[in-house]
C-alpha cells in the first residue's frame, strides 16, 4: 500500500478498492508505515548520513574544479572518474 500511494500516486480510495479494504483502512496502515520509517530513522541515521556524503562530494566537486591548470588533466580526469564511482555507489 506504501508502494502504490508514494510510488505509483494512487489515492487512498483507489488503494482501498485494490485491496478490497475501506479507505480508513489504508490510511492508518500509511500512518503506521511512516511512523515505523521515522524509527527506523531516528535509530539508523541513514538520511543524516547521506546527506552529509552527498556535501562532502560537492566540496571535493569544488576541490577538484579549482584544481584544473595545476594537475595534469589525466590526472584529473582519474580523480573525476573515482568522485563519479564514489557518487554512483550509494
């Protein structure tokens, strides 16, 4: 039910008819989704982290670009290449 509201954009009522279940259902089952999500979390962390990856790989994005004239565009390239991996990755 989670799937077909934030996924695939369905209404509650279309999800009820789906799952032959009223709409109240379906609603309190969302709510109990998103509260276990938010647990989960709170205690993994898993948004804070990839947040904070995704600003430390901007900063290297500025790094590297402030480094073009200095190195040797090979090696730059090579370092673009693994920042790319390291984005790619997650």
């Amino acid at each position: 039910m989670y799937d077909l509201y934030f996924q695939q954009d369905l209404s509650l009522g279309e999800i009820a008819q789906i799952k032959n279940v009223s709409r109240n259902a379906v609603y309190d089952l969302l709510q109990r989704s998103e509260e276990a999500l938010e647990s989960y979390e709170e205690k993994l962390g898993l948004v804070g982290r990839h947040m904070e990856r995704c600003r430390l790989v901007e900063n290297m994005k500025v790094k590297l670009a402030s480094l073009q004239g200095k190195v040797s565009p090979a090696e730059l390239y090579n370092l673009q290449v693994i920042l790319d991996k390291i984005e790619k990755s997650w």
